[in-house]
C-alpha cells in the first residue's frame, strides 16, 4: 500500500499490542511514532517498518512514569513538524495481590501510565485534531473495566477509568470529524501477564487470546469510528451476562480468577 501521508503515534510501542498496532498502521502506508521506555526494542521495530512497509518510524524512548512525558513528547512532535492524526494509547501495565501489602509507588506507577499518562497525552494532541477536522484516538480499556477485581484492585479500577472516559469522550466528539474508541480486550497474551505476577492465575490460564487478532480487531473498531470494540465472543457473551449477574457474585468471580496461589490472601473480613 502507497504513503498515506498521516502518522499514529502508539504508546507502549515496544512489544505486544503495541508492535502490533504499529505494523498495521504502517502496512497501511501511515508512518509511526514509537513511544515506550525500551530504546532498543523501538529501534529494532522501527527498522522493521521502515524496510518492510517504507514508511517513517520516529523513536520516542520515554517513561510514562514520569509527569513530564507527555508534554516532552508533543515538544518533539512540533519540533519536528509530525502532525498525529491517529493516537493510541496503548502502554500500560497491571499490579496483582492484596491492596494492603502493595508496593504504593507500584501502585501509583500503574495509575499514572493506565491514567493520567492517557488523559494528557489526549488533551494535548485531541485540539489540533478537532481544528483539522479529522483524527482518531484508540485507547486501550479492559473487560476488566467492567466490574471490580479484588486481587488486581488498582488495575481494574484504572481500567474503568478508560472505559468510561472514552466512551465519554467519543459522545462529546460527534459530528468533529474526529472519533474516540475504547478497546475492551479480555485476557492477551502478551508480557502483562509475566509484569503483573498473574501468569499462574485462572484467567490467564484458562483462555488468552492472540495480540494480533485482538490488535486487528481494535483497529478496525478505531478506523470504522466505533466507539467500543470487545475482540472474542467469550468476552463479549462474558460483558452481557454482567448486566444480569448479582454483583456479590461478578466481584466473587473476578477475586477467583485473579488468585495465583502463590501469596495468601487476606481474611475475607478485612478484604472485602
């Protein structure tokens, strides 16, 4: 496919979704901009793209950590002359076990890059779309986003922060030209599993599915202007039966399948 002229800008570009994101904005002919914290990853995939498809892929090697990304990020962006007409904010990460006992500044991380990372990066790059009259934002949301998970607390919560913003968002940008989706992926299999210490838990032992079909299905989702993609008919029958199910019993469930066994949990009572 010929140069489209019109760059993606993908977060937590250096491996799973993130890869995939990327080779298929850039088989569609739009050149990239890779952001993540791995340098050599980003280089070698960028080198990959380049070759493969002939189009531009900018290195942006930034820790979505820090507060100051974002802006750093745009800075470089209109240094030089890259206009975003797709953003997907991919990068992410998951902690597991009680809250109680969490590593704070882990927990806070998680929040930041799932969170606030997303929303800012958002703010800054959403005006410049909406005075072109045409863009579109992907932003990486979760079943988990649907119902609460003890044993994964944080992350659940951070992921209906997603879900609700977006959704949110993609109403407030009707008739701009410019369009927000939220994907809503079930358990990838991808390196979050191996980050977040639940390999070993039910959920990702029971059924994960492929980065690149979840990825494509994402992407159509975005490219079509929906405003929420769920990739499997597992998670897509698995959302509806929420809406019917009491909650004791979905947050019961969720608690279950997050547990890997490997740390005891804290008594009922003062966990619940």
């Amino acid at each position: 496919m010929g140069k489209s002229n019109k760059t993606a800008l993908v977060t937590g570009a250096s491996a799973g979704l993130g890869a995939e994101f990327s080779r298929l904005f850039a088989a569609d002919g739009h050149d990239v901009v890779l952001v993540a914290r791995r340098r050599e990853n980003l280089e070698a995939l960028a080198g990959e793209l380049e070759k493969k498809h002939g189009v531009r892929a900018t290195v942006l090697p930034e820790d979505l950590t820090d507060a100051g990304a974002p802006e750093r990020i745009v800075k470089t962006l209109g240094e030089r002359s890259i206009d975003v007409e797709f953003l997907v904010n991919n990068a992410g990460f998951g902690t597991s076990g009680p809250f109680a006992t969490a590593d704070v500044g882990r927990e806070l991380a998680m929040v930041a890059v799932n969170v606030t990372t997303l929303v800012h990066l958002t703010r800054l790059l959403l005006p410049a779309m909406i005075a072109r009259k045409s863009g579109r934002i992907l932003n990486l949301g979760s079943t988990a986003g649907f119902v609460p998970g003890p044993f994964m607390a944080g992350y659940y919560a951070s992921k209906a922060f997603v879900n609700s913003f977006t959704q949110a968002l993609a109403y407030e940008l009707r008739g701009t030209g410019v369009t927000a989706t939220v994907s809503c992926p079930g358990a990838t299999a991808t390196e979050f599993a191996a980050v977040a210490g639940t390999e070993k838990s039910r959920l990702f032992q029971a059924a994960a599915m492929g980065a690149t079909v979840v990825a494509l299905h994402a992407y159509r989702a975005m490219m079509r202007g929906r405003p929420m993609a769920i990739a499997g008919l597992r998670n897509q029958l698995s959302i509806q039966s929420l809406r019917f199910a009491p909650r004791a019993m979905t947050v019961a469930l969720a608690a279950s399948l997050n547990q890997t066994g490997d740390a005891p949990a804290l008594p009922a009572s003062k966990a619940g």
